[in-house]
C-alpha cells in the first residue's frame, strides 16, 4: 500500500487549517482595534463639539457603509454576469447537438438579479436607516 498518499493529506491540511486560524485571528484583532479607534473618536467629538457632532458622525459612516454594500452588491453581479456570458460563449463554441450553453443561463440570472436589487430595490443613501 502506498503510504505517500496518507502522510501528504495531514501533511497538507496542518498548514492550511493553521494559516485560516492565523486570519480568522487577524481579522478579529482588526475589527477590534477599528471598534476601539471608532468608539475613541466619537469621545473626542463629544468632548470637543457635543452630542449632535457625534450623531452626525455615525449616521455618516453609516450612509458610507451602505453605499459601499451596494456598490459591491453592483461589482458582484456585474462579474458574475460577465461569467455567465463568458459561459454560455465557451459552450456554444463546441458545438454540440443539445443546448449545452444555456448552463450559463444561471450565473448570468444570479448576476442580473443582483444587478437589478443594487439599482431598483436597494434603500439610497437618503432612505439608509437612521437618515432623516
């Protein structure tokens, strides 16, 4: 029996799983930090200006969060409807008797609809929660 086979998989799973441990490690230590910077500002703002300044402050970053949403809401479905095309265009050229390219029907679905929800149906920045 060949043995190479069993010690590669532990062999390659050990640094994959520890790696994903060290970003999901890094990650949360940089969420906090913005967390501490972000709550450290909003003191700052209160002591210097009062309340209102502070209010103002979060309602803007959160219009900035929510534009960022839609904008990648726009990105994601504009790629994946590109790769819906790129498929339908790779099946048709092998030229095959059944109607293998409408496969590609389904990424190029999932890219409009995201499409459509980003322009049509998404709140603006004016109806964002906590907007006036």
């Amino acid at each position: 029996m060949d043995y190479s086979i069993a010690l590669f998989v532990p062999l390659l799973l050990v640094p994959i799983f520890s790696f994903v441990a060290v970003v999901v490690w890094a990650d949360a230590r940089r969420k906090e930090r913005e967390a501490l910077y972000r709550s450290e500002m909003v003191k700052k703002i209160v002591e210097a200006q009062g309340g209102g300044s502070a209010v103002e402050f979060l309602r803007e970053e959160e219009r900035i969060a929510t534009r960022r949403a839609r904008e990648g809401q726009r990105l994601g479905g504009l790629v994946t409807s590109a790769v819906g095309i790129a498929i339908m265009v790779l099946l048709a050229a092998l030229d095959r008797k059944e109607p293998a390219y409408l496969a590609g029907l389904v990424p190029l679905a999932v890219g409009a609809t995201l499409l459509v929800y980003s322009y049509v149906l998404a709140p603006r920045d004016d109806q964002a929660p906590g907007a006036r």
